[in-house]
C-alpha cells in the first residue's frame, strides 16, 4: 500500500507541474533597428557695395550712301553728347559716312550678393526591442466552466495528496 500510495503521489506531483506550466503563453519580442538621418541646409546671403569701372570702347562703322553729290554738299557733320557717351556723324570723301561712338570710362554702382551654403549631415541609428502582446482569442463559456471545474479537481486531488502525504510521512 505505501508503494501505490508512493506512485499516486509521483503521478500528482506531475500531473500539477504538467497543469500548471501548460497555460502559461510566451509573447512575441521583436527588434525593431531605426536609422534617423538628417540633413541641414544654411543658406546665407551676405550684400556687399561695390562700384566697377569699365573701359573706354569705340565703335566705328561706314555706311554707303546712294546720292553721294547731294550728301557731300548738304550734310553738315553732328557730334552728340549724352552722359558718357559721344556719338559723331562726317562724311569722307569716298560718298561714305562715317558713324563713331565712342563711350568713356564709367563707374558702375553695384550691390553684389555673396551666397554661402552650408551642410551638415546627422546620422543616428538606434535598437529598439517591443513587445507585440498576442491576441486573445475568443473562450466559449462552455470551456471556461469545464476549466473552472478541472481547477477545482486538480485542487481537491491536491488537498487529499497533501493529506495523505501527512500521513504518511509524518509518521
């Protein structure tokens, strides 16, 4: 009797390991790697006053006339001025005139703009690790019940396995 007695305690034993590590669920870990990078752009424009000198420039040109007589003796020369510029108009004696402008050293005023742009580039990588929780899934309430009773058996075999542990062994 002591060996059956022995037995149905090992069986027990096992049997409340086996129901008790059987409903325990595992959730799901997952690494989750985030690289961040960043571009900054500075742009700064920075005006400057200048003045620019240019060089004096002369153009000629020589233009036929079809009545050379006539424009010979009715053509008076013309010299025009307009701020750096002059412009002069003569007759050669070939029947041609001649134009020249001619445009004197000028000191141009200037606001130059000096753009400057800069870049600065920022890299960050980390590891992230979540926890996805699992889904529960839907227990009818037929299967809740038989589980509340299988609670209560496995309970009640305890009790008495407990007791007669006592017994036995407290002797």
């Amino acid at each position: 009797m002591k060996n059956k007695l022995k037995i149905f305690g090992l069986v027990m034993i096992g049997f409340v390991m086996l129901a008790s590590t059987g409903c325990g669920g595992t959730q799901s870990v997952s690494q989750t790697i985030t690289q961040k990078d960043s571009v900054f752009i500075t742009e700064t424009v920075v005006e400057r006053d200048t003045v620019l000198f240019t060089q004096a420039t002369t153009v000629t040109e020589y233009v036929t006339v079809p009545c050379p007589e006539a424009f010979k003796t009715d053509f008076k020369p013309v010299l025009k001025r307009q701020n750096n510029a002059t412009l002069s108009l003569t007759p050669t004696e070939d029947g041609t005139l001649k134009a020249e402008c001619e445009c004197d050293t000028i000191a141009i005023a200037a606001k130059l703009r000096d753009k400057h742009r800069s870049e600065f580039r920022s890299e960050k990588a980390g590891v992230y690790k979540t926890t996805e929780p699992k889904p529960v899934r839907y227990t009818p309430q037929w299967i809740k019940t038989f589980a509340w009773i299988g609670g209560g058996t496995v309970a009640l075999c305890g009790g008495i396995f407990i007791k007669n542990a006592v017994k036995i062994f407290g002797r």
